[in-house]
C-alpha cells in the first residue's frame, strides 16, 4: 500500500532524512517511533506530498507520491490525514467540517455526505454534538471528529502525527480506543507516536527513527524484546520506565 524507496530531505543545508526506505502492506499497522527531532513527522509527511522530497522515491496505492505528473490533492483525498492538533475549522460546525471535503473534493450529494458524517460521529461516540462549534469540545473530542472527517473521505490508508500528544491524559484513550477499532478492522496505518501500549497492543511492526535515519524496522515483538540498537534500547529504557 504504501512504499518509501530511499527517502533523502534537506531543509536549506540541513539533512533531516536520510536514506529511509520501508513499506507499509495492505491492512498493516505500522508505528513510528524515536526522540524528539528524529524525523518521524517528517517521514508520515511525505507519504501524501505535504513534505516533499529531493532524492527517492514514495508510492502509495500505486500512484508515484514524487512524481510532478500525480495529482497530489486527489492522492490526499484517498489517504487519511490526523494531525497533532486537530486542524478543525472553528466557524464550522462538527457536521459541517465533516460534511465540507466531500462535496468539495469527492462532489458527494450534501445530502449524502451529512448522512455518511453523522454515521460516522455516531461511530467515534459524538453524535450529539454534530451541531457543536470545535471550540465547544474538549481536546480528545475535536481529535476524535477530526478521525471520523479523515474517514468520511473513504481513505485507502490513514497517517497520525502524534495524534495524542496535545491531549490531557485522560482524554488519550477515547483516542487510542477509535484507533485500536480502526486497526481491528483492518485499516492500513502509519502512526507517530509515543504512546508504546499502543504499539505493543496493535501494532504489527515498529519503525524506531534516529537523527533522520530508519535504525530499526522490525516486528513489535523483537523490537520490545530485543532492539537491535543501543540508541533505541536507550529511548525504551526511558520511555517504558
């Protein structure tokens, strides 16, 4: 579904990928994982053209991401898009930002994208604040709305940027717990985080990113049980304990 072929990316003179090649099969969930600054937002980034590149190549369903020929607001509309801080439009109603991108971009019926966004309110446990403003919810809500707009787009793959990481403790696990349901049912996934329950319990690789480069891409189990590296045994140590 998705593939990274030696992904190299530069701001001005500063290297912030490095050679990173992976692959993401279909109905797989594969986390991101490493310190601060290591790329990993970055490298979710670039697999929907938000973040381009200037060396390697990036496929996603079969569209070429780094070719100038792709129409990159079309691939955006088939891959799901979470970002750390919702991106909601405040003057818009819950509904009415679910309901905007699908008349816009997909020209679905008003009709029948109002109906597929409060299906999908009703499924991520918000449907009666469908007529709410954003800044009417809490912050694990406006993440949870901002799940249910990505998947009103019937994403082919869905990519979370730290999707939790805003939020107060107590609101991430009415995030984590649409994400694990997302990942049951079989939704290709890339996620950038920190939360290690989540990727013990649902991932089926982890990636651990260092300094811009892939240090390790491995089942969750080896990599939990037994990393490679001293840099990831490091941030394990850290982030478990």
């Amino acid at each position: 579904m998705i593939i990274l072929n030696n992904i190299s990316k530069w701001y001005g003179h500063f290297q912030v990928l490095t050679e990173c090649s992976t692959q993401v099969n279909k109905g797989e969930v594969v986390v991101v994982c490493g310190p601060s600054g290591s790329g990993k937002s970055t490298l979710i980034k670039t697999v929907n053209g938000l973040e381009p590149v200037q060396q390697g190549s990036i496929t996603v369903n079969d569209t070429e991401v780094t070719s100038k020929k792709t129409n990159l607001a079309k691939l955006r509309s088939q891959v799901g898009m979470v970002f750390q801080h919702f991106e909601l439009f405040p003057h818009l109603t819950i509904i009415q930002n679910l309901v905007l991108a699908q008349v816009k971009v997909l020209k679905r019926d008003e009709a029948v994208a109002r109906q597929k966004g409060l299906k999908l309110l009703e499924r991520v446990g918000l449907s009666a604040h469908a007529n709410k403003y954003p800044g009417q919810l809490s912050g694990g809500q406006q993440q949870r709305v901002a799940i249910a707009r990505a998947l009103c787009m019937d994403p082919v793959a869905m990519l979370f940027d730290e999707p939790t990481s805003a939020l107060d403790p107590e609101m991430i696990n009415e995030v984590l717990d649409v994400m694990v349901e997302l990942a049951n049912e079989g939704m290709t996934m890339m996620v950038v985080t920190h939360e290690m329950g989540f990727a013990r319990n649902v991932a089926n690789r982890v990636i651990f990113m260092d300094e811009g480069r892939i240090i390790e891409d491995v089942n969750k189990e080896a990599f939990f049980s037994n990393p490679k590296s001293e840099r990831a045994r490091d941030f394990l140590a850290k982030i478990l304990h």
